[in-house]
C-alpha cells in the first residue's frame, strides 16, 4: 500500500478493550483507524484488549481503510507483548508512542523482525518536546511511513495554554510538518477534545488542511463527516484544477511557459498542485467506492 496516495483524512481512535466500538468502525467511512491498546485502554484491561482486537483484526471487514495499531511503549509491561501479538493480524502499521528520536524507530524494526512480522511500516506518535526537536531524524529513519501529532501530551509537556488558534502548539506542528515532508511521510494533526463542538471541530480542521497536513486524527465518530468535508478537494478546487492544467496544457501547446486562469499565473508548480487535487479527489472515490 502507499500510504500517501490513500486519503487520510478522518483517522479514529478505536479502543482496542470494546468490542462494540470494533464492530461499529467495519461500517463508518473513515480513511484509516488506529486500533489504541494504549491510552485509551486501562492497565487491567490491557490484555484482554489485545486479545480482542487480534481477533477482531483476523476477522477483518475493514474494508479499504488503513489499519493502525497503537501499542504500548517498551518503557511498560505491556509493550513487548503488545507487538508480539499483532504480528500476524494484518496491520498496515504499528504506531509507537511517544518516539523522541530515530533511535527509537529501529529499536522497534528490530523488535518486529523478531517477532516475525513482514515488511510493516512504522508510524511514529510525535507527542514530546525530544520528537519534535528530533522530527527531521526520525522522519529519515528507515520504514516510517507517518507522523501522528499528540498535541494533548505535547500541551501538557510544554506546560502551554490551550487556545482556539493553537498558537503555543504552532511552532511543533510546523517543524513535524516541514520534517515529514521533507521526507515524504503521511502528517496526521492531533484531537479535537470538544467532540461536541461542530463549529470549533471545523474551524481547527480548516487550519490543519491549510497548514498542509493530510488529515485529523478522531476521538469520535461524530467528528468524521465534517473532517471528510475540510481535508477533501471542494468540487471548486476540483474545477480550478482541471482549468488550471487544461489552460497551461493549452499555453505549452503554443510555445508559452506560462498560462492565465481567473486572473492569476499558472505554471508548472501550479500544474503539479492541481494534478495532486485531482488524485486526491479521485483516490477518495475510489476509496469510497469499495467501501459502499
């Protein structure tokens, strides 16, 4: 699988302890899941929830969305076990919390090719002030395929105010930003808590998908339909597009270098951006085609 030619733009957490939660995410049309056998799931239910969702994964159902699972550190007494049991569910990635530096990244490769997994991608929670000071080397480490911004431990780490702009935040999200694209990793930004709140919900989507990232991680299924609706092409970013690469293709075609569209500039980075707005809106598509 590519990763970044999948929409990721809703991205849930699924408590790895509730079977229900399991059941009801095979029908939600979210891009991915992140199947959660850490925060989300009470040390005295850590073992049972790793049982559930291995059976819950091998019975699949999940359609086309991406499969993550979230296990707990090596710095626990559940780690180790976590990663050992997951190692023949089919998983698309391992998410490791709290990574702070590449280092981190191989020790868990090695792990996995012990454990006998195939060749699974490394998703790296980028929660502390060490990860994001250390984005650009972990964003270069072999087999990472994505960050996922933790802004509710980065806040609590930083000690920081929490603001409807997210301005003490703005400075992490941009450096993990900057550091997975320089490597061309997936960029998931953090939760919204207020899962009630549709208008604030939209509203730090909107800065998300402007800051550049590929989509929001979810702590409810009531936060995906909006979410869908932000981090996807609008049907007039999508016309734009298509204008903008027929004009220039039209300019080329006479010699020129450059085009005109609405009053503005076209040329080729423009052509390049609009070409990835086209796959975008045509790889979600298709997504939600299979997934009917």
């Amino acid at each position: 699988m590519s990763h970044r030619s999948h929409p990721h733009r809703s991205v849930l957490y699924i408590p790895g302890s509730k079977p229900r939660a399991l059941e009801k995410a095979r029908g939600l049309p979210v891009d991915a899941i992140i199947f959660d056998l850490e925060d989300a799931v009470a040390p005295d239910e850590k073992a049972q929830a790793r049982e559930t969702l291995a059976e819950a994964l091998v019975a699949g159902g999940y359609g086309s969305r991406v499969r993550l699972v979230r296990i707990n550190g090596f710095d626990t007494e559940w780690g180790e076990a976590d990663l050992a049991r997951m190692a023949d569910v089919g998983a698309d990635g391992i998410l490791l919390p709290k990574v702070g530096r590449p280092e981190h990244v191989a020790d868990l490769r090695q792990r996995m090719a012990a454990a006998g997994y195939p060749d699974t991608p490394v998703w790296a929670m980028i929660e502390t002030c060490e990860g994001v000071l250390n984005a650009a080397a972990i964003a270069g480490a072999e087999g990472i395929a994505g960050f996922v911004l933790g802004t509710n431990d980065l806040a609590k780490e930083l000690g920081c105010r929490n603001r409807a702009d997210r301005l003490p935040l703005m400075t992490a999200l941009q450096h993990s930003l900057l550091a997975a694209r320089c490597h061309g990793l997936v960029a998931l930004d953090g939760v919204y808590n207020a899962f009630r709140d549709e208008e604030g919900l939209r509203a730090e989507c909107e800065q998300g998908r402007d800051l550049g990232f590929d989509g929001k991680t979810l702590i409810h299924p009531g936060q995906v339909a909006i979410t869908n609706q932000v981090f996807a092409p609008s049907e007039a970013e999508v016309d734009l597009a298509r204008r903008q690469i027929a004009a220039f293709e039209a300019a080329c075609a006479e010699g020129q270098g450059v085009a005109v569209v609405d009053g503005s500039i076209v040329e080729n980075l423009h052509v390049e951006t609009a070409r990835k707005t086209l796959a975008a809106a045509d790889a979600i598509a298709a997504m939600e085609g299979q997934d009917q």
